[in-house]
C-alpha cells in the first residue's frame, strides 16, 4: 500500500532525529577509539607556559608481572628543577652536579604489578619557546629495565613537554584530557536529547500518520 503524503512527512521526521543520533554515536566512538591505550613513563603536563614555575608529576605504571623498584629521571637542561613533593613509601635521592644544579632524581620504593605511582616536582620553564624531554628509567625486580628514552613512535618512548607562549591546560595539567572528557560529556548531552525527541511523536500527528479531525 502506497503512503500517503502525510505518513511520509511523519516518516522523514521520525528519520532525522535517528540518523543524528547515529552521527553522535559514532563521533564518540571515534573519540574513545582515539585516546592512546599504550601505559608509558610520562611527565604532565604535556604543555606550559615559558618562564613558568610549574607543577610536573612524573606518571609511572609498571607494565609487568613483577614489582618495580626504582625510578630515575634526568631533566632537560632548559628547564631548572627546585623542589620535589614527598611520596609515601618512596626514597628520593635529588642528583646535582658541581655547581650543585638538580640535574636527576631518583626514587626507590616497591610498585606492585598492575599500579601506577606519581611523582610531582616543581620546575621553572625556560623564558622561551622550547621542547622538554624527559628520559625516565624503570628497573623491576627480577633486574630488567626499561629505558623510557626513544622517539615519539617507539617503544619506550621518553616523555616531552611543549613549552610556549600561551598553554591550554586543566587544573592537574592535563590539558588534552580535560578537552576529551568535556567533548564526551558534549555528546552524551546531544544524544540524550535526541533520545528524548525519538519518545515525542511529532505535534499534531496521531500514531496512524493522519491528522486528527478537526472538533
């Protein structure tokens, strides 16, 4: 039976509001499917302000079945570290050269399989536009150790920060996860409003597609 002129307008409305919640499904799924899933020794934040003093935490997991007992790190030249924060359960030992500048740290305590450990210090940034980098050594239990020192795409790769200008970053430093969590939290609002007109029939059109009589 063929659909009369109104059953196809009631249609097509009914069509639009699924196809854009189709749309927004797949835009979030894109944008969980675009966060990096490999865990890494990482310095936040990833980007900063030149000649900032700022808060850095260096992120630690440990990737293995073992628990890791040591931690080292050697910071750029560019940026001067002056305070480190205490982390219970674990020793520091600030390294410095003959002029006595904090050129390394390293903590030793025990981090079981499957945890992560942070650990803040402050640094003054350069007064210009830069590149930090940040080689990290994570050595386990059983003796291996793993270099977080290689390039961007490798497999250890060493951390870096993006000094310039002007930074866009969130409250704990990571700028670019506070941008995926408001984009998700944007889209969920969307979908649950196309939720909401998907329940509505359309104003002034009954079940059947045809307007009711006139009273």
């Amino acid at each position: 039976m063929a659909m009369t002129r109104t059953q196809a307008s009631c249609a097509r409305r009914r069509a639009t509001p699924r196809m854009a919640l189709l749309g927004f499904a797949l835009a979030a799924t894109s944008l969980l499917a675009a966060r990096p899933a490999a865990a890494h020794a990482v310095v936040y934040p990833k980007t900063s302000t030149a000649g900032a003093y700022e808060k850095y935490v260096l992120r630690v997991p440990n990737e293995k079945g073992v628990s890791t007992t040591r931690i080292e790190i050697r910071f750029p030249a560019e940026a001067r570290v002056i305070s480190f924060a205490d982390v219970p359960g674990w020793r520091l030992q600030v390294i410095t050269d003959k002029a006595g500048r904090i050129t390394g740290a390293v903590w030793t305590g025990t981090l079981p399989p499957q945890r992560f450990v942070e650990l803040p210090f402050v640094a003054v940034n350069p007064k210009s536009s830069a590149t930090l980098v940040w080689p990290a050594f994570q050595t386990y239990s059983d003796g291996d150790r793993v270099e977080w020192t290689g390039q961007e795409n490798d497999k250890h790769p060493a951390s870096f920060t993006q000094i310039g200008a002007a930074a866009t970053t969130g409250p704990s430093g990571e700028g670019g996860v506070a941008t995926f969590v408001m984009s998700v939290a944007g889209l969920a609002l969307g979908m649950l409003s196309l939720g909401l007109v998907l329940r509505r029939e359309p104003a002034g059109v009954s079940v059947t597609g045809e307007r009711p009589a006139l009273q």
